[in-house]
C-alpha cells in the first residue's frame, strides 16, 4: 500500500497515465485503511467511537470497491500497469468469487421461473415473459464473461462443430 504523498508528484503529472495511477493507489490506500480500521471496530480495538453507524461504512467501502475495481479493468483496456497491493488482489479475488456465485445463482433462479412459466397458458404475454427471462439469462452469462470466468463452450466459435452443448450450469429452459 502506497502512502498518499508517494502519489502527490504523479497526481500532477502531464501524463493521464501516470495520473490514473495515483488516482487508484489513492483509492487503494483510503479503502485498504478504512477496512482495516472496520476491521478493528468489529474486534473492539478502535481507540475511539465511530459517529456513523457501521452500515455507512460498509457502503462505502462496497463503493470504494467497485470503484477500485473498475478502475482496473479500465487500467487493462488501456494499458496502464497498475502496483495492485497483495491485500487489494485477494480482495478483489473474492469479490469477484463472490460476483460470479451470484451471476450462476441469479441464472438458475430465472430457470426455475422459465420451467414455471411453461407450465401457464400459451399466450402472447407468456410468450414474452419467457423471451425476456431468456435474455436475462443470457445477460447474466455475458456477466460471467465480464468477470473472466472461462467459457464453458470452448467449440462454440467453430463454425464445422455441429454440437449443441447443453448449458454449462445445467438450465432447462
């Protein structure tokens, strides 16, 4: 974890780059100190008394963290080689652990609905229901993508495969 003042120079730099470096380490160094101080509220060893209720800060530091985030994925588009602190890469390991359990959970969660749905009469209405829950499955595998997770159809892009694999999370539709 960089100190702020190690990132004072680049933050007046010319270069965006250089700029959008100090801007993440920032943000790194002010969550990293913010969860480490929750973390020491929660075992009762701050050496004072919070004023905002803990749930603030658990917002926040969700904020801080998708920010955190999103900033490195713009970092890899762009090219910029970010010094990601060891503490902040496990961190954003399990958030995204965490991101892509909810992304499967929320997709079984439609499929359940889409099996339901199919047993309700044919109509125009239903009809639609089911495309949209469609689409939203597909989003939320577009979701998975966005967050690395390997692609379950490897042979999907050959165009001589005539497979149809089944849904790597085992959906029925």
């Amino acid at each position: 974890m960089k100190e702020l003042k190690e990132t004072a120079t680049l933050m007046q730099s010319a270069d965006y780059k250089e700029r959008f470096m100090a801007e993440y380490h920032q943000d790194e160094t002010r969550y990293l100190k913010l969860k480490k101080m929750t973390e020491a509220w929660d075992k009762g060893e701050l050496n004072f008394t919070p004023t905002c209720p803990r749930e603030i800060y658990d917002r926040q530091l969700s904020c801080m963290l998708l920010k955190l985030f999103v900033l490195t994925e713009r970092a890899e588009l762009e090219g910029i080689k970010l010094d990601i602190d060891p503490d902040m890469a496990k961190i954003f390991e399990a958030w995204t652990n965490n991101q892509v359990i909810m992304s499967k959970q929320v997709r079984v969660d439609i499929d359940d609905i889409l099996r339901r749905l199919h047993n309700m009469e044919c109509c125009r209405e239903v009809s639609l229901a089911i495309t949209k829950l469609q689409e939203g499955v597909m989003w939320m595998g577009m979701n998975l993508k966005r967050l690395r997770e390997a692609n379950p159809y490897p042979e999907s892009r050959n165009v001589n495969n005539e497979d149809i694999a089944p849904t790597a999370d085992g959906l029925k539709f």
